[in-house]
C-alpha cells in the first residue's frame, strides 16, 4: 500500500471520520445481518407459534416494505434531516425487532418483519445518501468499499448467531440481540450526525403513488408467482413483473413527479447503464440460493458446511471491496470495465465442477470453493467505484434521489434473482423428478443461463467505462 492510499485509510478511520463511517455502515449492517438472522431461526420460529403456510411470506413482506421506504428515503431525509432520519429509521427497526422477538403467533411476527424491513430500507438507504454530505470527494470510494463489506460480514455473523439461538430452542433472543445492538446504535447516529442537509433540494414534490404501486406490485407478482408449486404460476408472475416494470419506465421517462432521478431510463443518459451494470451484476450472484443445497445434494456436504461454502461469495465481495477501494484512478476503469468477464468465468467453471459433470477427487470442491470466492470477488472489486460514480455524475438536485434509487435497484434484482433462480431450478426438475438427478440437471440449467447474466453486464460496463470522463475516485 503506498503512501497516498495510508493517508486515505488514516484519514477515514480515525477522529470524526471513524464515528461516521461506523453510522453509516452500522446502519447496513444492522440490516444484512438482520435478513440472515431470520433466515437461520424461521424454522424454529415455526415449529414454536405455527404458520408453516405463511413461512415465505417473511420474505416477501421484508423485502416489499423495504423497497417501498427506500424510493421515499430522499424524502425522508429532506424533511427531516439526517439526525432525525437516523433516529426514526431505527426505532422503526427496533419496534419491528421487539414485535418479532415478543411474537404470540405467525399473523404478529409477519407485522414485525414488515415494520423492520422499512426501518431497514431507510436504514440502507440513508446510508449511500449519505455519503456525499458527511465525506469528503476523495474518500468516497473507500467508504463505500467499507460499506460494501458489510454484507460479506453479516453472511458470516448472521447465519451463527442465528444458528446458536435457534440450536438452543431460543430463537427469540436472535431479535433481542438485534435490540441491544441496535439501542447504541441510535445513541451513535444521534451523536455524530449533522441536524440538517447541506444538500437540500428546496420544496419536495408530491410522493409519485403510480410508481411506487407499479414497483410495489411488480415485486409482489415475482414473490407471490415464486411461492407457487405450479410451473406456469412463476413464469406468469415474472412476465407481469417486467410488464409493470415497463409501464414505469415509460411513465418516469416524462419527467413528471418521478421517483428515480433523471436519466435512469435513458441509455444515453450517464445514470442509465451504471444501474445497469450494478443490477446485472447483482443477478449474476443469485445462484448462491441454491448452492448450500446442491453441495449437500451432489457432494454430499454437510448442512452447517455447505452454508458457511456458500458465504464465501459474501466473503469474496467484502475483501475485495475494501482492496479495490484503494485503487489508483488509472485502474478503477478497468476494473469496471472486465470484471464482469472475471464472473463469467467462475460462473462457466462452476457449472462444470457443481454439477459433478467433472471428477477431480477432492480437489472439486476446493476448485468449487474458489470459484465461489472469485464470483463475490470479482463483483465486489467493481462495487464500490460503481457507487461513487453515481455520486459523481448526479446533480445536486437529484443527487439524494440517485443514492435512493442505489437501494431500490439493489432490493429489486435480488427478488427478482431469486425468483428466476428458483423459476429454472423447478423447471430443470429440482422438485420433479427431484432427487440426484433432477438436483444435477437444475444445477447445470441454472448455472448455464446465469452465466449469460455477465455477459450482458460486460457490455453495459464497457458503456460506462467509456463515459469516464473525470479521473475515478
């Protein structure tokens, strides 16, 4: 590390700057780590209060109150300032957290999840927006390398601390522990963060309802297609999905009362192809679903194992995150530009080794085990300098909007990823014929289409490689 990039390490994590790093990315944190906790105890929850028919919902509510706080967080933060944003947001996360820990039965426990994803989407939101108000220009990058990797960390400290409550029958204290965290947590924000936003954009315009039911709904027609066992039910869920998906982007490309910044539906536009790229990219990983299963399935992994197998694409994303975020100026473009090659790659070798069509002894699941680190890794390299170029290119008018739509975006390719993922597994026969052969023709199904994912994200990258005008951060 030479010099000029200690200095920046130094000068993030020490004095004023250390306490806001860690708001911001305590505030991410808190959330990621939040999805893997429940991830890892609903089946004792279920066993314990009952509402098997409503296990998935969990998910699907989490996620659409999520998303649907997130598009508003601009707003929020505007009227309220950042403080106060801070401090609603989490006490919103904490209420959802004490109804799920103090849940009498399922109907109860799916208001918390509702009310902690919303608390959750400000949270995450507020995070990115942030950035630009309480950073200096040339810090940026590494502060969103560093909150970046947080997700990696809650791969790894969710699913065992989730996984020790929920061992010992007291699943309940996974969602207090969340509340004695997130109690310092609110003392934190509320001490270290400015009152108001420099950056204000003046009179807010009326929220932008025909979006925000179009966004909502097309989430809710991919989740609620996914919990079907029929076949044709999810393709028609993602079908409706892209349809809405369409009628909102015709509807934000007049400009009136949008919901996203401009820009964001203009390919020629600079915003356009770094959503993109960051959606695409987000896809490209939604593989990691199924993996803990076809270890266990086809190699015959142990559960805890093949988990903890599958974290290290997490793993890979938040080291190489926080790398790539000291990078010089002169490579941040290229690493935009050909990581998506790189994933290609890992996605191509996995196919071969996951599906066990390849026999290298032992030595396949160590080949497996890297091509899943490359996978994280490589997207995670490309991350944080698609972030800050965001902030980059926004104006100072749209710039809380842009930060918003970065959530938003994020939220919406991860459903939309998991239920294409599940969608071609159930088709390929994961669940008809099942078995070793229905797991080895899922897997394989599965991993060839994904693989296409980076590629198309090689070209949107490549778009805005172009369009680098201005030394990266």
């Amino acid at each position: 590390m030479d010099k000029h990039q200690q200095e920046g390490w130094r000068s993030l994590l020490t004095g004023k700057n250390l306490s806001l790093t860690l708001a911001l990315s305590g505030g991410i944190c808190l959330h990621a780590i939040n999805v893997y906790i429940t991830i890892t105890t609903l089946p004792s929850v279920v066993r314990d209060i009952g509402g098997i028919d409503f296990y998935a919902w969990n998910t699907t509510l989490f996620i659409l109150s999520s998303i649907i706080l997130s598009a508003l967080t601009s707003r929020i933060l505007n009227r309220l300032g950042p403080k106060k944003s801070y401090g609603l947001a989490t006490l919103i996360f904490l209420i959802g957290s004490v109804i799920c820990a103090m849940t009498p039965s399922m109907p109860i426990m799916l208001l918390g999840r509702i009310i902690q994803g919303a608390g959750g989407g400000i949270l995450l939101t507020l995070s990115y927006s942030m950035v630009h108000i309480v950073f200096a220009r040339h810090l940026w990058s590494r502060v969103l390398g560093m909150m970046s990797s947080m997700w990696g960390m809650a791969t790894l400290l969710g699913p065992a601390l989730g996984g020790i409550f929920a061992e010992y029958d007291i699943w309940r204290g996974a969602f207090w522990c969340l509340v004695l965290v997130g109690i310092p947590y609110l003392w934190l924000t509320l001490k270290v963060l400015p009152a108001k936003n420099p950056n204000e954009s003046g009179p807010q315009q009326p929220i932008p309802l025909q979006a925000l039911l179009l966004l909502s709904t097309a989430v809710l027609a991919i989740s609620v297609g996914s919990l079907s066992q029929d076949k044709l039910i999810p393709i028609g869920g993602m079908l409706l999905a892209i349809l809405l998906c369409v009628r909102l982007a015709v509807i934000e490309r007049r400009g009136i009362n949008t919901l996203f910044p401009s820009g964001t539906f203009h390919l020629s536009a600079q915003l356009a192809p770094i959503y993109l790229t960051m959606a695409l990219l987000g896809l490209s990983v939604q593989t990691e679903v199924f993996v803990p299963y076809f270890l266990q399935m086809l190699h015959d992994i142990a559960p805890l194992i093949s988990g903890y197998l599958a974290a290290l694409v997490g793993a890979g994303w938040s080291s190489a995150a926080i790398i790539s975020s000291s990078l010089k100026p002169t490579v941040t473009t290229k690493v935009i530009r050909f990581t998506p090659l790189i994933t290609l790659g890992s996605l191509v070798i996995l196919t071969l080794f996951m599906t066990k069509t390849i026999y290298i002894a032992s030595a396949q699941i160590w080949v497996i085990c890297s091509m899943l680190f490359i996978t994280g890794a490589s997207i995670g390299a490309a991350w944080p300098h698609l972030l800050a170029r965001v902030l980059q290119v926004s104006s100072g008018s749209e710039s809380q909007k842009a930060s918003s739509a970065i959530t938003t975006l994020q939220l919406f390719s991860t459903a939309f990823g998991a239920s294409l993922a599940g969608m071609i597994a159930n088709l390929a026969g994961l669940s008809s014929p099942g078995g070793i052969e229905g797991t080895q023709s899922a897997a394989i199904w599965l991993f060839v289409i994904f693989s296409f994912v980076p590629l198309f994200a090689f070209i949107t990258a490549n778009i805005v490689a172009n369009r680098i005008t201005e030394p990266h951060l």
